[in-house]
C-alpha cells in the first residue's frame, strides 16, 4: 500500500518536473527594460507636456509646411507626434532626427543617413550624420519648424546640442521655431564645472554646468537670451509650456531617450557616470545595463563585482573591452534618491577608480581607443583631470566650481518657466 501511494505521489509531480525541464526561451530585454520604465508612471500622469496641449499650437501649424525635430520620445496620449498632428490635419513635409536617429535605434556615435521613413513616406534629415546643422536646403519650402524631443538635463546628451544648431537655421532662414517642452528627469539640481569656451564641442557648446536644471524649452530661451547663435542672431521662437510640472518634482520617462540610456537608474546615474567617457573605465556599454556598472579588466583582484562587454547591435556594436572581464562597480541597486537628497553629482566614483587603476598614465589617455572621447571635453575644462591627478579630495574639487554655479544659477532665473 506504501509503495502504491508513493507511486501516485510520482505520478502527479511528473508533469510539474517536465514543465520545469522544459528549454526556458530567452526573455526580450527590450520588452523588459521598457516594461520597467512603463511600470513607473506614477509622477508621469501629473504632467500635461508640450506635446499633449494640441490646443495650444494646433493654430500656429494650421495651413503651414511643417518640420518636425523629433525621434522615438516624441509621443503625443501614446502616439507618435508626427502621426498625430498629422491625423488633426496638419501637412508636416519634412522630419530631422538627432543622434540616435528619428526612430532612436542607431547606437551611441554612430552616423545616421538621411531618407525616407518607410512608416509615413516623410522625408527625413539626419543631423547626426554629414552635418549637425540643416542647411538652407534642408528648409526650404518650411514655414514652420516644431522641436519635440526629450532631454535628460545633462550637458553632454547631444539633443541640446541638436537644439542649438536647429534654432540657428531657423533664425538665419527666418523659420519660426515652436519647442513642445518636457519635463528634465534630471531638472532637481544643478552641479558640476561650468565648461569653458575652448572645450566647446557636440557634446558640449555651452558655458553652463554638467548638470543645469533646465527643460529643454527653458534651456532654449537661454541660448536666445545669452547670445549663443553664431553672430548673436535670435530665433523666433516659442516654447509651450507643461502643465504640473515643478524642477523638484522626480519624473520617470515612459519611454527610453536612448538606446544605453534603457531605465531610470541610468537616466540618475548618467551625469555622474558619463565622465568615465572619457577615460579607459567602461560604463557598461556591451551590457544590458549600461551607465549602471563600472570596470575595467586591470581591476581583477581588487574588485569582485564583474561584468563582460560584448557586441549588442543598436546598443554598443563595438565597446570598449569587448570580450573580455571587468571588474568594477555594480550601481544598479545604488539609490539614487542621493542625488535629490544632496543636489551633488557622485565624483567618488571617479576618485576611487583612478586611485585604484594600476597604470595612472592609460587612465585618460584617449588615444588608446575609438571607444574613448576627451575627458576635457566630456568635464569642459582641464581642470578637473588636473584636480583627479593631483589626489585633491573631492571639497577641494568643488570649492574651486562654486563660483561659476553661483553665476550660473543666478542667469538661469530669467528663463525658468516652472518653480
């Protein structure tokens, strides 16, 4: 009788044992990682943005030639923005994509051809490809120009240096410039060296700090107002505004402004992180996890944490230590809340890896890979490899930036729009 009842017992596991052996199907990473943002939307709903008050500047498009800067962030109720006001009568002849393209699937870097968008049938200029700037031709016949994309707030994230050279074109070519604002999900607080003219670049044209605190509609009133243009020209331009938004307020992004910058944590850690650009410390591109891990291979034995970088087409075709082991810092459980909490960017990090990396020489030398940018250009300024080099402890690093954010911060009040 034992042996019977425990034949039944086997019998009625079998199928659960079968289920368990079964060849567990690689999960979509993707799907998962715009599950994630899309399962904080708590602090989105109470944000009307630009994009979603039609009412506000369907008049101004009306019986217009329309051209529309825009890629995957530009969402109007879920929709893109392009199909939208396309569906509310408006003629939008022409589309310009930032870095990362008009559908934001091109990896960090990489050069994006112009063409047709095979969804629409709209002509698309790339302005991250043979020219940052659309050229007369590029406008002509436009009579308006909408500018519809997220910012994370950070001074080196290319889309406000996609922003400038826009509002230029539009104001050499007299094209009136409407910007759909967005919330900055980094807008809390303002931090980091002010850059300094002659570090000026793509990934940097601004004297302001790493992190400015402005939307992107308010960061385009301040180029207008300070005289950034090429020959001091202004745009006509204007930004409609959010509804519910205040600087303070944290905002998750319902979807990804970029193909590494994949959920919140990253979009937090991004200002902090990106500096180690510029330097032979990978960031995690070659991951599913990207600016959420820090490494390199000659920190093996000092670190037990490791991560290995490989080719992801669309993420990072080629990263830096590609194959092989990295050992660093996992940030992905670090809590970012600090960043509120302190109004600081984390310049620890930074100290503590160029401490331990054992070949002082290699640490910012970009020279040694295409993967590499100049951490000069990355910080603004030369001073803070100078500083890191030096041993100087991180008080003395922002003692010598406070004078530049006091100015900072006090120009940035006359273009605030939000508390």
């Amino acid at each position: 009788m034992k042996r019977y009842l425990l034949q039944l017992v086997a019998l009625s596991l079998l199928p659960i044992f079968l289920s368990c052996t079964k060849k567990v199907k690689k999960p979509n990473t993707s799907v998962i990682i715009n599950k994630q943002m899309e399962s904080k939307e708590s602090s989105v709903t109470s944000v009307t943005t630009g994009a979603a008050q039609t009412a506000l500047y369907l008049p101004l498009l009306k019986g217009k030639r329309v051209g529309m800067v825009v890629n995957q962030t530009s969402l109007i109720a879920g929709s893109h923005s392009i199909d939208k006001l396309k569906a509310l009568g408006i003629t939008i002849v022409k589309a310009f994509g930032p870095e990362h393209g008009f559908r934001g699937q091109a990896s960090a870097g990489a050069k994006v051809q112009s063409g047709t968008d095979p969804q629409t049938g709209i002509s698309v200029v790339s302005l991250y490809g043979s020219h940052y700037k659309p050229t007369k031709e590029d406008v002509s016949g436009l009579d308006i120009m909408v500018f519809d994309i997220q910012d994370v707030g950070a001074r080196f994230y290319t889309y406000i240096s996609t922003l400038h050279y826009v509002m230029e074109a539009c104001a050499e070519n007299g094209i009136p410039l409407i910007v759909l604002d967005r919330p900055n999900p980094n807008g809390f607080y303002i931090d980091g060296p002010i850059l300094e003219t002659k570090y000026a670049s793509f990934i940097g044209m601004h004297p302001v700090p790493i992190v400015h605190g402005m939307t992107i509609g308010e960061y385009a009133k301040m180029i207008n107002g300070e005289g950034w243009l090429k020959n001091k020209v202004r745009c006509n331009l204007k930004v409609i505004q959010m509804k519910g938004y205040k600087h303070s307020m944290p905002y998750t992004l319902p979807v990804k402004p970029s193909p590494n910058l994949n959920t919140q944590q990253s979009i937090l850690l991004y200002p902090s992180l990106c500096l180690f650009e510029g330097t032979i410390i990978s960031q995690g591109r070659g991951t599913y996890f990207p600016f959420q891990v820090l490494g390199a291979p000659e920190l093996v034995g000092k670190y037990t944490f490791s991560f290995k970088p490989v080719s992801i087409p669309g993420m990072s075709e080629s990263p830096l230590h590609q194959n092989q082991s990295c050992y660093g810092l996992d940030l992905r459980n670090f809590d970012t809340g600090i960043f509120q909490k302190t109004g600081k960017l984390n310049l620890q990090w930074l100290i503590e890896l160029y401490k331990a990396y054992p070949d002082k020489e290699k640490f910012f030398d970009f020279k040694q890979s295409k993967q590499m940018n100049n951490f000069d250009k990355l910080a603004g300024t030369q001073a803070l490899r100078n500083q890191i080099i030096a041993g100087k402890t991180e008080s003395e690093i922002r003692k010598s930036w406070e004078p530049g954010l006091i100015q900072f911060k006090e120009k940035r009040k006359k273009y605030l729009l939000y508390q």
